[in-house]
C-alpha cells in the first residue's frame, strides 16, 4: 500500500490474478494501455491499471484490436460518457459484423468438407466392390 493507502500490486501479483505471463503485461504496458509507476526498477500498478488490464483482457476476449481498446479506455479519462458509449457501439457493431461473416465462411467451408467426404466414402466404397 502507497502512503495515500492506496491499493498496489506488483506485475507478478497482475500476472497471477490474470492467468498471464509479465511478458504480456510489459506488451500492453508498451502499448500504452497501462501506465505504473517505477519504485527503482519495479513497476508499481495501481488499482487504475489493474482495472484497465481488466477491460483491456475484456476487449481482447470480444475480439477488438489493442488499438481500439486503447482508444475507448481512453475516451473515460477524456470524453463523455455518451462519447464513449456510443464509439463502443460502433466498435461492437463493427466486430458482430465481422464474426457473422466468419461464421458464414465457416458454415460455407464446412459444408465443402462434407461434400468431399462424402465424396471419398462413395469412392472407397467402389473401390471395395468386387468387380
């Protein structure tokens, strides 16, 4: 705890809670999605970047880029909340599309797939037939 008695962790402690290794949380930190400070050559995070590694994993888990992530992150120290909210949606919006094409294509390819085995089954199938 800092002398403001506010809370600290260590990127040890982050990479635990998180199920992540220091590397990653050195990455986002370079990203500049997190921000410690230094107590010599320690990082010491804050209770702000444990909540922003927080809803950085929360937007990797939706599939946003650690671009947008940022950007919105950062729009809560500096726009308003119906900003924030509303470029959230367009990034929601932008992301459901494009999951629902790759479940298009997936639909599409594994339809190919099972035409192709079927396919080689009617093929093996005569190829066991006496002739």
């Amino acid at each position: 705890m800092s002398a403001a008695n506010e809370a600290t962790y260590t990127i040890a402690e982050l990479a635990r809670e998180f199920s992540l290794t220091p590397r990653a949380i050195r990455h986002y930190e370079d990203q500049g999605l997190i921000t410690p400070a230094r107590s010599g050559v320690q990082r010491v995070y804050t209770k702000r970047d444990r909540t922003r590694l927080k809803l950085t994993l929360r937007g990797k888990r939706l599939g946003l880029s650690l671009a947008e992530i940022r950007e919105l992150i950062d729009m809560y120290d500096s726009a308003p909340e119906s900003s924030q909210l509303a470029r959230l949606l367009e990034v929601l919006a932008r992301q459901r599309a494009k999951l629902k094409q790759q479940r298009e294509d997936i639909e599409a390819v594994l339809g190919e797939l099972d035409a192709f085995e079927g396919q080689c089954r009617a093929l093996l199938q005569n190829k066991k037939k006496p002739s």
